[in-house]
C-alpha cells in the first residue's frame, strides 16, 4: 500500500468528528470537525490544554482518534499499516515546541539530516540544507545550535523541517518563548511559505501575536472547536 502525495484540489487534511481521550478521564479532543487545504496559512489558537498539540500529533500519525475521522492526503491514519507512516511523514516537516537540535553537531550538518534520513547522497543533502537556510535568513552554517538565539534555533528548526520540501508543515508554539520582533520575523517565514504553496498549520496560545492577514484561525477551548 502506498500513500498518496499530498497535492490536488482536495483537502489535504479533514477531521470528521475526532474525538481523543487519554485513559478514562482526560477528554483532548471532543467531535471536532474541519478541513484545510493546499496552501493554506492555519493558526489552531487557544488556551494551553486546549487540544492545538493533540490535534497536530493527529495529523502527524503520531497518534489515532479514539473516534471519528483523520483523514491526510485521501488517507485515513488509522487505517495506515506502521510500514506506510514513513512515506507520509516524507511529505511533513514537523517543527515541536523544542527544536531538538543536536548540540554536538553545527546547525547545517542539523538541517542536513533528515535530507540523509531520506536517502539523499551527502552532496545534494548539503546542497538542499544552504538552500533551506538561506530561504529562513539565517547564515551562521557553522556555528553549534547553543551559539544561537532563540529566533534562531526557530529558524534553524524551520530549515531542518522543510530540507525535505514538504507540502505541510506542522508547526507547534513557534512564538512561545521569543520575543515580539523574533516572534513577528518567525510568522512572516510561514506566511511566505504558505505563498509559495506550502500548507502550514501552527499551534499557538499567543493572544498578543500578529496574526498574518493571509491566516485562518481555528479556535478550540477545552478540546471543542470554538465558532
């Protein structure tokens, strides 16, 4: 079974009345329902615990309803076999409220790795993470990602999610611990990746962030879509 490439006219994401519970208690998600398409610049706002994370790991296949519907590139998530995640996941770029960059290794051999994950030979792999870094403005190639900012792990985070030149890129609290102008510089990159045909989806409880004049903004209050 192969996964479909996430293109075309249809929506690229669907939730069909998703409910997600953690053990018996904890309610993340309840009948929740939307869909997003190509290129689409989507903010999931809300409080913390409002279920944005969920809903991104959801999509990721990181995780299965416990009812109701994901459906990503035409594919249900919870009827993927473990062998097929791998081919969806090529078609992601996953940024989590860590960068996760290694400190052992300077931020474009960072970049480079999933471009090597994916099969790429060394040359082209460097070739893609330079133009992965030069797209988010962020030159220090050499440098260790501890050397850096916090706007600029961001960026570097950015670079190493779309090395890969995703067509959905998830991010997850990407303004969280930034400032006003590194958080504003950050929201102008994924407005700019949406441009180019990029599906971007970004979780944030940020009240006083800009919101880009090209974003929908999906609302959601104790794991329930606010109208």
């Amino acid at each position: 079974m192969s996964v479909a490439p996430i293109e075309g006219p249809a929506p690229l994401v669907v939730f069909d009345h998703v409910t997600k519970r953690y053990g018996a208690f904890r309610l993340a998600l309840s009948e929740v329902s939307f869909s997003i398409g190509r290129s689409e610049l989507v903010l999931l706002a809300g409080p913390s615990g409002a279920g944005k994370s969920t809903v991104l790991r959801l999509i990721a296949a990181l995780e299965v309803p416990s009812s109701g519907r994901v459906v990503v590139a035409g594919e249900d998530i919870a009827r993927l076999r473990p062998r097929t995640l791998p081919f969806l996941r090529r078609s992601m770029g996953i940024v989590l409220q860590d960068p996760m960059l290694l400190d052992d290794r300077s931020v474009l051999d960072n970049v480079m790795l999933p471009a090597l994950a994916s099969g790429l030979p060394a040359p082209q792999a460097e070739e893609r993470a330079r133009t992965a870094l030069a797209r988010v403005g962020l030159d220090a190639l050499a440098a260790r990602p501890q050397e850096l900012s916090g706007g600029e792990q961001q960026r570097a985070a950015l670079a190493r999610a779309i090395v890969n030149r995703p067509a959905l890129v998830l991010v997850d609290e990407p303004t969280a611990h930034l400032d006003a102008a590194s958080a504003a510089g950050i929201l102008q990159l994924l407005e700019q990746f949406a441009v180019a045909g990029v599906t971007v989806i970004v979780a944030s409880h940020g009240e006083s962030i800009v919101v880009p004049a090209r974003a929908r903004t999906i609302r959601l209050d104790n794991g329930r879509l606010v109208e």
